[in-house]
C-alpha cells in the first residue's frame, strides 16, 4: 500500500511534533499598473488547491514567506517642476500689465514698445528707440513716466551740446566763495536722449558711465544716479546728414532696439478720433493717465524675475544662437557674450510676463531680434545685397536647433 504523500516538515515546526496547515492570511496588495504575470509552478496562485494534488488533509504546503505591501518596480524620481507662481507674483503682473492700458489712453498702437520698456526696466537695462518723427516717441516716454509714478527729463542732443550739460557741473557760488555741484539732467528715473546721433561723440560718451555704472563722477566725486534708472534714446532713420553714429561699443551698452513703425490705418484714425474730440498730448491728466505702479513694484517684480529659472538646455540655445551670429557671412561682427546675458535677462523678464516661472526657447526667440539687432553689423557686401540685421536673425534662429 502506497503511503500518501508527505512534504518536507517546514523549518519553524520542532522535531516529532506533526506539522499543522497554516491558517493563510489574505495579503492586501495595492493595485499595479503592471499587467498581472502568469502565476509562478511552485506556489498556488489562491487558496483553493489545484485540482491534481491529493485531497484535503494529505497535502501541507510549505507555508509562505512573510510579504510585506507590494512595491512596484523603483520608478526614477520625478523630475522637479518649476515653483508654482505666487500670489504677489500675479499681483505684481497685474499692476505692470495695467501700465499698458494707461500708456494706451495717450499712445496708440504702440503695445510692443510699452512692453519692451517695461522689460528693461525689469532688467536694469536702456533702450534705442527708432522711429521717423511723428510716432509719439516722446510722448510714449512721457506717458509711461506718469503711469509709473517716475521723474522723466528729455534733452535735446545738439552739435553744441557739452557732457557737462547732461551730467551737471560745478557752479562757483560768490556769496559761499565755493564751488557747489547742479546737477544734470540725467539725475533722473527716465532720461530721454532726443536724437542722440546728432551730437558728437565727446558728448555721447558722457552717457557711457551713467548708463553702466549708474553714477556720474566730476571733479573725483562719483554721485550716485536714482534708482530706477533708465536711458531712453532716440533716433531718426532716415536722415543721417549731420549726425555721429553711434559706436559699436556705445550701441552695446543698450539692453534693446525698439523699431517704432508708422501705426495701421484704423490705429491713424483713432489718433485723429481722439484729437477731434478734444485730446491734449501736453495734458496727461486730462486724458485719464494716472500712476498704476511706482517703484517700489518695479524693484518687487524685480526679485520675482530674478527666481525664474533657466534650464541647462535653454542656456545652450542662448549661446548657440549668439554663436551662429559670429559665423554667418553676412556678418562682420556676431553678438558678444554681452549680448547673450542679455537674451537671457530679457527672456527672464518675458516668461516672468507671459505668467511662467521658467524659459522656453520660444521666449528665446520672441526677444531675439530686439536684443541682436543692433548689437550685429552687416558686411558692405551683404548691405549692396539688401541684407538686413532682421533677416540674418531670422536665418540664424531658422538654422540652431531647439531643444525639446
């Protein structure tokens, strides 16, 4: 007679005691994502037994090892996010985007210039505004000065004009026997420099330490220029009779180019829409305009542009594109590393505006061109060509490739 089957007495069972069937205990297992493999030959997949092994009471299995919670296989971290936007934030946005429906009310059609300004004074950078006479470049700065609550001073740059005219000089006093400082007009938050291509470059220069190390120094003393500071210059395309270039290393100190176009035809009839009903440029507060930020928003807003971040591949897309600038043959002179800190300054300020606390390559190129496009100078033949700054940017961004 054939002995009915015995397994192996388990580890935990004491010698010559009889080995009792473990009581099996359900183990709650969280639900995987993996699709279920086919059950192992070793163990049973449930508490019923199979129907090939001997009947109830013959047949002790081995008891089972402890099993803990199922853990799925160790996913990689997930990657960390860019901080959700917060509350002061949206609210600092909201303010400087208010500064474009104030501008609005004096200004029209000129949207893309408010924003440019408003980036470079995020960025602590000056603007080369370009425009023929008569789209509003003065009372464009004008305005944004009274929806901002800052000093503005124009000067009007001349053949005659002296550096001691823009930043002030010493002045003898006969009743003290003293010489006091009077200050310039660029002891101001918004400076206009009306035509600057129209003086000579003794008197350009004269900016060139205001605008980098924001102080202008006379007789030894360096005086420390308002904060917010920021140059606006302007000059005419079209008529270069009489006029002094800029440099290239003046032209470098300019965090944009801002390109003012003559307006559409329905944003030229609003103009004269509103001068018929009575509008006055000289008189702002007729007009509605009043402060909506000052600066203590613009130095808040500021510190929040300064949290965006930058990833390791967008940096590479930066230099990529302001590399290319250096070797295309329509070019004698490509962007410098200047340049690229720019770009990325500017791109901050623009996802900071756009809502986002990270850059994209598509803010990369939004502000390629007003950040580039006078930091380039075009080879005599490219010019005989009809190549321009704008198109060489344009092939350039074509031909970097963009991370993904």
């Amino acid at each position: 007679m054939t002995e009915p089957y015995q397994p192996e007495p388990t580890p935990a069972a004491a010698p010559g005691q009889p080995v009792s069937e473990p009581v099996s205990q359900p183990v709650e297992q969280p639900a995987s994502p993996v699709a279920p493999q086919a059950p192992s030959s070793d163990l049973p997949p449930s508490d019923a037994p199979p129907s090939n092994l001997p009947p109830s009471g013959t047949f002790t299995p081995e008891p089972e090892p402890a099993v803990g919670p199922y853990e799925p296989h160790a996913a990689p971290p997930a990657p960390v996010g860019p901080p959700p936007q917060s509350a002061l934030s949206a609210e600092l946005r909201q303010r400087l985007g208010g500064v474009r429906t104030e501008v609005a009310k004096a200004v029209v059609g000129q949207d893309a210039a408010v924003t440019g300004l408003v980036i470079a004074l995020l960025c602590r950078g000056h603007v080369l505004l370009e425009g023929v006479p008569g789209v509003a470049k003065t009372l464009l700065v004008r305005t944004l000065s009274g929806a901002l609550d800052l000093g503005t001073k124009r000067v009007q740059f001349t053949p005659d004009l002296m550096p001691g005219d823009v930043t002030g000089s010493l002045v003898y006093d006969a009743r003290t026997a003293e010489f006091s400082f009077r200050e310039g007009p660029v002891f101001t938050n918004l400076l206009l420099a009306d035509e600057i291509n129209r003086t000579p470059p003794k008197t350009q220069a004269s900016l060139l330490e205001a605008m980098e190390e924001r102080q202008v120094s006379v007789d030894g003393v360096s005086r420390p220029l308002p904060d917010p500071f920021l140059v606006i210059a302007t000059q005419n395309p079209v008529e270069y009779e009489g006029t002094y270039p800029l440099p290239e290393a003046q032209l470098d100190r300019f965090l944009l180019k801002l390109l003012l176009p003559l307006p559409e035809r329905h944003d030229e009839i609003e103009v004269l829409s509103r001068h018929s009903g009575g509008f006055d440029p000289r008189n702002l507060a007729a007009a509605g305009v009043g402060p909506v930020a000052d600066a203590t928003v613009l130095e808040s807003a500021r510190a929040e542009v300064a949290k965006v971040q930058v990833s390791p591949e967008v940096l590479g897309y930066i230099v990529d594109v302001c590399r290319a600038t250096r070797q295309s043959p329509s070019l004698s002179l490509g962007v410098s590393p200047r340049g690229a800190t720019a770009l990325l300054a500017t791109s901050r300020a623009w996802a900071w505006l756009s809502g986002r606390t990270y850059v994209t390559p598509d803010d990369v190129k939004a502000l390629a061109h007003p950040t580039l496009r006078h930091r380039v100078q075009l080879r005599p033949e490219a010019e005989l060509e009809g190549v321009n700054a704008e198109t060489v940017l344009d092939t350039v961004l074509a031909s970097v490739p963009v991370p993904r």
